[in-house]
C-alpha cells in the first residue's frame, strides 16, 4: 500500500463496504467479520435457470447477497476502487476452479463507454488485472485479452429476460484488431475464460460467447463473483485445480492484520 494510501485511509473513514458498519476497524474497507464470510465462500458450479443457449460453463463464488454484494456494489458504483485488489484475488480462486492448470486467457465482458465514464475507468478490467497477477504469482500462465467492445445500450436494471438478450446481442462486437493472438493462443491450449462481477439471467455471456464463436474463439468457461439467488447451484467443495501450495481460502490483504487496524478505504 503506498503511502498517499494509508494517510487517506487514515483521514478518509468509511463504513465497511460488505455491511455498512461505522467506526469499526477496516482493511481495505472491510470488516473482519466481512473478510471472514467473504473468504469461507467456495467457488462452485452456478447458473442462471432457464439457461440461455450457448453459455459455457459458469463458476461463482457465492450468491449474490451479503457481504458479497455489499462489496461488489461498493466498488462498482460507489468508488471504493481500493476493493479492486482483494476482489481480483478472489476472482482469481473461481477461474481456477473453472479450469485446469494451464495458459489461461481472460476475456472481460466489455463496458460501455458511459458506465466505464461513470465508473472511472472499467471496472471489471481492473478486477481482472488483479486476478492474472494472483494467478501468476500461483504459477499460471495467465494474461488479460480485450477482443470484445460494448456499444451503447439501455440500464440492464430496467429490462427483462427478453430484453436483456436482445440489448446484448445488439451491443456486443468483436475487435478485429485483437482477435488474431487470441485466436492462436486459443489453438495451442490456452484455455479461453469470460469473466464478469455477477451473473443474472446469462444473456451478456451468452452473447459474448456468440461473438467470439462466431471469430473461431472458443470459450471453454465463465467466471464470477456472484449469482443472483435464481440460479441452480449445482455443487461446492474445493477446487480442484488449485495449484499446489496456493490456497484460495488464504485471507488476502484486507484480512491480514485486521485486528487492531483503524484504517479504512476511501470512497
């Protein structure tokens, strides 16, 4: 942490981003009690029911309640941008859940140019640059790819099924530009996952997907942090593909030395 971030901490107090706790201590915005939940949450199968044509295989790190979406909806819409590290981390253990230990490509479900104006920047980019950082550092060949761009669509909040599978299908378009590498990447091995913070009905993945199909880029998983509660969770467990000497369970930072730590993340 560098040092501009610790005296914000220290003169910037908030509440806990998972539960909205005053005048607790914090690391990285969030309580002990917080961290602990959000650590015990297992990646597992998930999925939205009806399942929409074409959506890979998906893995969440819990349901979309709680302490998760109290952090999720912290980072993404109430600036606590310092939540990006610990959320990569934990993004991190789904994708190795997902997939087998090997090369490994990252494709993020593009932002529009307005939410990622709103957002300071996209958001989902900056989970995923964290995630391929923890991933490496396990000892996976693990990198970002963009091949995707999102045009202007209608708030999903406002749509139903329907309309959300018609608004991604008519928002989503490959990057010429950057389809070859991945393309080749895809051919020698390197598994192809498509990340995104939470899954709800599946129609923006399923559409991603689409279009990356439809390039010849096969996408052999989906990865998230949280399942809105219609979905069929399917299994728990550990991870199967968690390298050896990496736990996904270890606390990351915000859960080192918690105890005793008044500082807390800025908005």
């Amino acid at each position: 942490m560098s040092l501009l971030g610790t005296l914000a901490d220290l003169v910037l107090p908030a509440a806990c981003a998972g539960c909205g706790a005053d005048r607790v201590p914090l690391r990285y915005g969030v309580c002990a009690p917080c961290a602990a939940a959000l650590e015990a949450l297992t990646p597992a199968p998930a999925g939205p029911s009806p399942r929409p044509a074409g959506l890979p295989p998906c893995t969440a790190l819990g349901a979309y309640g709680g302490p998760l979406r109290g952090v999720l909806l912290a980072y993404k819409e109430r600036g606590r941008h310092r939540l990006a590290r610990p959320l990569g981390h934990l993004l991190a253990g789904v994708v190795a859940a997902a997939v087998p230990p090997g090369p490994v490509l990252l494709v993020c479900v593009p932002s529009t140019a307005r939410a990622a104006r709103e957002r300071r920047g996209d958001h989902l980019a900056r989970l995923a640059a964290h995630g391929v950082r923890r991933l490496r550092a396990a000892g996976w060949d693990a990198a970002v790819v963009r091949p995707l761009r999102a045009l202007p669509r209608p708030d999903s909040a406002t749509l139903d099924r329907s309309g959300r599978a018609a608004a991604a299908r008519a928002s989503l378009r490959a990057r010429p530009s950057r389809l070859a590498p991945v393309r080749r990447a895809a051919t020698e091995g390197a598994r192809v996952v498509l990340v995104d913070d939470i899954v709800t009905t599946g129609a923006t993945l399923a559409a991603a997907t689409a279009v990356l199909n439809r390039e010849n880029v096969p996408v052999d998983a989906v990865a998230v942090l949280a399942a809105t509660r219609r979905r069929e969770r399917i299994t728990g467990g550990d991870s199967p593909h968690a390298p050896d000497g990496a736990s996904w369970a270890n606390p990351p930072e915000w859960v080192a030395r918690t105890k005793g730590d008044s500082r807390a993340s800025r908005r």
